[in-house]
C-alpha cells in the first residue's frame, strides 16, 4: 500500500463524508446545486446515502482491497450521473460533481493498481 494510495483515499473519503452530510442536512448551498439540475431537494437525504456507503467502502479498503475497489467504482458511477445529470439541464455551471468525480477516477485507477 502506498503513501499516494492511502492519502487519496482519505482525501475522498472526507470529500465524500462532507457531502453526504451536506445532503442529509439539506445543506442550503448544495441544494441551490440540485435546483439548477431539476433534482428535487427531497431527494437529497436519499443521494447522501450511497456517498456515505462509498466512503465507508474505502476506509474498508485498508482490509478489504476489492470493497474499496467496489467503493470507488460506485462513487464513479455515481459522479458520472451527476455530471450528466447537470449537462442534461444545461446547468454548465463548475460544481463539486467535477472534482469529486476526479477524486473517484484516481481513487478507482489507484485501487487497481495495488
């Protein structure tokens, strides 16, 4: 395990640890966000849940490589909907959808490197 591996996982689980919190308190500037894609804020206590789940995964990783592997793959997945998600709308505007998909990519490369 490499010092790059194990920084950037903490690095993305506390981006992901913030914004699942964020969701799940309805975080004022983050649903501003999810109104300009035409998510409705209802729905964010229910998007903070698999970023919350990721993040758990990849602290798993320390022990259980392909869980965090799993994780990151998911947290992909999911930043890719949200881009889309935000593209479909028109909504160009730079969001944390960009770098949080950027940290999951490296995340995921890492992973399967090891």
């Amino acid at each position: 395990m490499t010092l790059a591996f194990v920084l950037l996982v903490l690095v993305t689980v506390s981006a992901n640890v913030f914004s699942a919190v964020c969701d799940f308190v309805r975080y004022e500037k983050v649903a501003v966000g999810m109104d300009a894609a035409g998510v409705p804020r209802s729905w964010m206590p229910a998007l903070g849940v698999p970023k919350a789940a990721a993040a758990l995964g990849l602290v798993a990783a320390f022990w259980i490589p392909p869980l965090g592997t799993a994780a990151a793959a998911g947290l992909v997945v999911f930043y890719l909907c949200a881009v889309a998600t935000h593209l479909r709308v028109r909504d160009y505007s730079f969001g944390f959808q960009y770098p949080f998909l950027v940290l999951a990519v490296a995340t995921l490369l890492l992973s399967l490197a090891r």
